[in-house]
C-alpha cells in the first residue's frame, strides 16, 4: 500500500479523484461565487489564513470567482473537466452525492432571513448544477442532489432539475457555530424519527435518506420519539425490516462503526480514507470498494480473518483478482444483487433490480462506502 501517504484538502480536485478511485463514489459541496459559478467548499466563511491573505468579507458568498481561484479553491467546472473523476463517475458505476450549500444570513451579497430570497438563491444554484451535470451524462442512479435547505425538493422541481433529489436529515442551519447548531437542530432531531424520514423520504420518491449517525449510534438514538433504530442485534435488524431495501446513507461514518454499516447493508461517507489504514477496529481486513468491486463470500471471510501483518497483501491480491462491477457478467450482476437482496431483505423484485443494473450503473439499493468530502473532513 502507499506510505508516507498525505491527505489532500477537502472537496479539492486531488481529494475527490482519490475518492472516487479508491472507494464506491464521493460526496461533495458547492457554493456559489458572487458571479454565478460553483465552486467546491464546505464553510460558509473563509478561514482566518484566507481572510489574512485576501481581506474583505469573510462570507463564502460574497465573493467572486476570481477571488476563490486566488484563495485556491476549485470550482465545480474544474472538477467535471478532469478526466480521472469523470470516467469513474460515468464508465466505472461510481456515485456522486452533490451537496448545495445555503449562504449564512450575513452574507452582504446574497443572505437573508427571508425565505423567498433563500429560495431564489437555491434555485439559481439548482439550475446552474443541474446544466453542467447534463453535460457530462452520468447515469441517473450514479448522482443525487441533496441539501439541509428545507422544501429543497421543492426548489429543485420548480428549477425544472433532471437529477434524483434527497433532503439531508436532521435539517441544519446555516447560523451559528457547531455547538449551536447542534442546539438548533435538537428538536428536529427530536421530535421527527428515522422512521418518519424514512417513510416520508419514500413517499415524496427521494432515491436515499441521507442519514445522521446520531440517528443510529450512541445515546442519541434514544432521544428520537419513535422505536430506537441501531447498527446491530434487535435494533439493526428492525432498521432493515423497516426499510426494506431503502437505501440509508449515513454520514458520517466513523470508523468505529464500518463494519455495521457494511454488515447492515447501509451506505456509508466516511473520513478515514488513507490507504495505509488496511486494519478495521474489528481486526479485519479493511476493502473499500463495497459495491463497485463486491467480493465473494469466500474472499470476505479470508479478508475478515485473517492476521493483520498479511492485511496488505491481502488487500493487493483482492484488488487485482476480484473482477470490478462493470466487468461483471450480467449473469454475475445478478447472483450478487440476489444474494444481497435476500440477506437485506430487499423489497423490490430482482428482475427489477437487473433492470437498474448495467456495466456503468447499479440499483441505489446497494451497499457502498463514499468518501466524504472526497479525502475525508480537514478539521478531523
């Protein structure tokens, strides 16, 4: 595996190209610069060392394409033109999770308390998404637009969106600092269970739930009103007959718990992308590529049991021999997406599942583990 290996910065082309090659699909962020492009960050203020070398506001939004090129932040524009991102997104079954973010109310150029005005923002970041993605083509399974912006799919039907659309849950405000973000999204979190975003999600037609882990791990899933949901024994299998099949991707998935969210057949985002980290918590084998390059049940156990000095060159072997997802036989596709379906409970017919599959795309169904931000969370 690779050594001295370094962590390239969140949502940067490097980062999300790394995720995209060594994992099932990335999430990423978009914002938009003061003359209408789209650009990948997270914050919705620049950090002290950018404000230091550039001045001027401090809100993400006030400031133009030219000035966030100077600061080295990539625009959306940049991303679609690389290559190595692109071929895996399109040819290799890969996901991306495209999130819209929400300029902070103090923002001089577009914030607001207002919520008409909010909206008209997000529409106009909808549109200019949803163009630039038809022009690269990736298949309807392989995106999801997603945003904590409340009635988001409200906003992507009236901009006349083409892409799948999901609403992050528990919904987060753009004001204030962690701490009082989490205090202003306590009652949400609350007081709506994940089995009321999950029966909602499917009903509106969402194609996932994006998922807190809070909802399922800790002593915050006992807060939600509702039965308790969790990643294993009675709690995980009452999550899988609930959803039965419905894809849940959690973020964000905390190394801790990866295998449960793979066991469970749930999708996660994880930070912990480094090549070098080949040990899971649970002693085995750490693969990467759940769904687009699955491994048989013979290859999982030896993966899952054997020693941790032999964690690398196990993994190397697997990589070379298991055959990738668009490689498959459809006859192949189909033993895999049985299998998974009758070990997950999956709802939905396999012939129906078959139909979803191809060598460049796959049912949302499927299990899969996405790098979050592409590279992972700088501030982890």
């Amino acid at each position: 595996m690779t050594r001295g290996w370094t962590k390239p910065i969140e949502n940067s082309i490097e980062g999300l190209v790394h995720g995209m090659m060594h994992f099932d699909g990335v999430e990423f962020d978009l914002r938009l610069s003061t003359d209408d492009e789209l650009f990948l960050f997270h914050d919705n203020h620049l950090s002290n060392a950018q404000m230091e070398s550039i001045g001027g506001s401090k809100w993400t939004e006030d400031r133009s394409s030219e000035d966030l090129r100077e600061l080295g932040i990539n625009s959306f524009q940049e991303l679609l033109e690389n290559q190595d991102f692109t071929r895996e997104w399109t040819e290799r079954a890969k996901i991306a999770c495209v999130e819209l973010k929400m300029p902070h109310p103090k923002s001089k150029h577009v914030g607001s308390v207002n919520p008409r005005k909010r909206e008209k923002h997000a529409r106009k970041m909808a549109r200019i998404a949803d163009s630039m993605i038809q022009d690269i083509g990736p298949e309807r399974n392989n995106i999801v637009l997603m945003s904590f912006k409340r009635r988001f799919r409200h906003v992507c039907s009236r901009s006349n969106v083409s892409w799948p659309v999901a609403q992050l849950q528990p919904a987060i405000p753009e004001i204030g600092g962690k701490r009082m973000k989490r205090i202003l999204t306590l009652p949400s979190f609350m007081w709506l269970s994940l089995a009321f975003h999950l029966k909602h999600q499917k009903l509106v037609g969402a194609p996932i739930l994006p998922c807190a882990l809070e909802y399922l791990d800790g002593m915050t899933r006992h807060l939600t009103l509702g039965r308790t949901m969790g990643l294993s024994g009675y709690t995980g299998r009452r999550l899988n007959r609930l959803r039965k099949g419905y894809p849940v991707f959690v973020w964000p998935t905390q190394f801790r718990v990866e295998s449960a969210i793979s066991d469970l057949g749930l999708t996660g985002m994880t930070d912990q992308t480094s090549p070098e980290l080949v040990t899971l918590p649970n002693g085995g084998a750490r693969w990467t590529r759940w769904g687009t390059q699955p491994l048989d049940p013979e290859r999982t156990s030896l993966l899952q049991n054997a020693e941790s000095e032999n964690h690398v060159a196990l993994i190397q072997e697997a990589a070379r021999e298991t055959t990738p997802w668009p490689e498959l036989t459809d006859i192949e596709r189909r033993n895999f997406l049985s299998n998974w379906r009758k070990k997950w409970m999956w709802d939905r017919d396999i012939d129906e599942l078959v139909m979803d599959s191809s060598p460049t795309t796959m049912p949302w169904e499927v299990s899969r583990l996405l790098g979050h931000r592409g590279s992972g969370n700088d501030t982890l």
